[in-house]
C-alpha cells in the first residue's frame, strides 16, 4: 500500500482528530440564530476571553470574519488602509466593494510590517478624495511568509488610527501563531485593536470556522451583517464543539509546527536552483523562489508532496500538527529529488 500523499499545501486542510469528533458527537445544542445554542455560546465566551475582549461571534469563515468587521467600521465610498498583500484583497474576492461599497488603499509592507508612516500618509478626510473609513492590519502575513508584525509597529500604526478617529481591525487568521512566535498569549496580539477576526481551522485544526472578537456594540451589529450575509447557523454547536477543543489544545502545538517549518525552509535552502529568505521563516509558512514553479510543484505531487505553486517562481509549504518529523523528512527527500533532477536536466 503506498503511502500517503504529504500535504503542505496549506494549515486549512488538516482533519478533525477524535476528540474534536466526539465533542462534535456529544456537543449540546440550540438554535443559535437565537442565541440559544449553549456550545457556541461559550465558544464565543471562551475566545473573547482569551483575546482580552468583551465578545465574540461565530462565524463560518475567516473571510465572512473579515468581511462583516469592515461592514461594521465603514461607510460606503470609504477607504480601507491595509499593507500590500492583504487577505482581506487578495483573497477575498472583491467582498469589500460589493459588500460595503469599500476601497482598498494600500501601503508598502516588507514581511508584512508597514512603515506607520506611510499608513499617515495615506489617511485622508472628508472632501474630493475617498476618506479613510479603517485600517487593516494583518498578523501573521500570509503573503509575506507567515511574518510576524512586530509590536513596536503595530502600537504606533493603533495610535495614529486613534489620532484620526479611524477604527482599526486585525486579520488574525495566524494571531495564534504570531502569539506562539512571540512566546506571549493571544491577548497581546489583539490588544488595542476594535476587532479580531481569530480562525480556527487553522493551525488550531477545527475544521470549520472563525471567532470575530471586539466590544459588544460591536459584536451585536456584526451578528446583523452575520445575517445579511447567510452566515446564521442554526445547531451550530456541532461545529463549535469542535472549535473549543481546537482553542483548548492547539495553541500549545504551534511552537512544533513553527520548529518543522524553519527544518524545511533550512533543508530547501541547501538544494541547488532553490531560494529561501530564512529570516521571513517565522511560523509555519515557508516561500521559495524556483524557477518553474508549477511544474516544480507538479513534479512533488507526482511523488507524493503536495505544495503550492504562488506565483512564476514561488511556492509555498506549510506545516500544520499533521505533518510529523518524520513526514518533514521524507518531504525534504522528495524536494531535493526534484531539484537534483531539474539541476541535471539544466547541465
């Protein structure tokens, strides 16, 4: 029997483990478009809890997560600031502009950090240009390689956003792994912030769902847009079971995916026609440059590797708790196969 395919395409596609199973088996429920399922309610409890916040709200998705705290924040026609890369443009196809009539206004973010300078710059009022309705920042940054925000930049980016009366909303997808980066609880990285978009189905391993966190005004209007949006779930405890279990225990597993990754990107680094930025490898997400990438990627999958092809010349390996040391080594064995091959080929 051959073995199974090693998947590093990305932290979202891990399986519930049993005890997330059985808590979904046995979880208690209600209807919670009423508020009335008793496991979501407390998984909503539990996570604004941990982020130092007043609520919290269920939501299917980190994009709907996102995408309800900008409908909060903003008024149609605003600009919405964020460093180049976001998730909330990138990957959220268009949502903004057609949900909350918002535009994106971007500023230069190497490794994810903007200069708090340049979100100043871009800050505008009322008059013949689109004002500024909200910043966005992001952490970890997905497109930057996992990178985390450092402090320092994000306290000066929440002040000058205070000093314009801007709200401001954090992309936590990954807040976990920043919070696991920085050997600090999840609190500090949401501190100061109006809102926190927190995934669970990643690194923590739940397979469905997001905790918005923030004041309880503002968790009451993003249960509305939650509405408007069709993300009212109705037993959804069975979903939130597993949610619990994935904050109980999954922080704690990060540090191994963050120490499985930086083997990975060292291992890459060594193997010829092959680029790493090792100092951008501060989580659980890997970027290298190669050339071909698609057919680079391909040839992976073809034994038994699973990536993802980024760009002409990027791919992307991610860890998660599913991937072991062991998985870790026999995927540098295939990549350095792969690259050996393509590095004869090019003799």
């Amino acid at each position: 029997m051959s073995r199974p395919a090693i998947d590093l395409r990305s932290d979202t596609v891990t399986r519930p483990t049993a005890a997330m199973r059985r808590a979904m088996a046995e979880a208690e429920v209600g209807d919670d478009v009423y508020g009335e399922d008793p496991t979501v309610n407390r998984l909503q409890d539990m996570v604004a809890e941990m982020a130092g916040m007043e609520a919290g709200l269920f939501v299917p998705s980190g994009t709907m997560g996102n995408q309800v705290a900008i409908a909060v924040h903003t008024d149609r026609g605003q600009e919405v600031v964020m460093p180049e890369g976001a998730h909330v443009y990138e990957y959220e196809p268009g949502a903004m502009a057609v949900l909350s009539g918002a535009l994106p206004r971007f500023v230069k973010a190497p490794r994810g950090a903007p200069d708090p300078a340049d979100v100043a710059a871009v800050i505008r009022g009322p008059g013949h240009q689109a004002a500024t309705g909200l910043v966005v920042l992001e952490n970890t940054h997905n497109v930057a390689g996992g990178t985390v925000v450092p402090p320092t930049v994000v306290a000066e980016v929440q002040r000058i956003a205070r000093s314009h009366g801007l709200p401001i909303h954090l992309d936590g997808a990954r807040a976990f792994n920043a919070a696991a980066a920085m050997g600090v609880g999840v609190d500090a990285v949401c501190a100061g912030f109006d809102t926190v978009s927190l995934c669970l189905s990643k690194g923590l391993g739940a397979p469905v769902g997001t905790v918005l966190v923030g004041s309880r005004e503002h968790v009451a209007e993003a249960h509305r847009y939650r509405k408007l949006l069709g993300g009212g779930m109705r037993q959804a405890g069975v979903l939130a079971a597993a949610g619990i279990v994935a904050v109980t225990e999954g922080p704690a597993r990060l540090v191994d995916d963050h120490r499985r990754a930086r083997r990975l990107a060292e291992g890459l680094a060594a193997l010829p026609g092959v680029q790493v930025d090792l100092e951008a490898v501060q989580t659980n997400i890997v970027y290298f440059e190669v050339e071909g990438a698609a057919a680079f990627a391909a040839r992976c999958a073809e034994l038994g590797v699973l990536l993802n092809a980024m760009g002409a010349k990027r791919c992307r390996v991610v860890t998660h708790f599913q991937v072991t040391d062991e998985d870790v080594d026999a995927a540098l064995t295939v990549l350095g196969r792969v690259a050996s091959e393509r590095a004869q080929a090019a003799a």
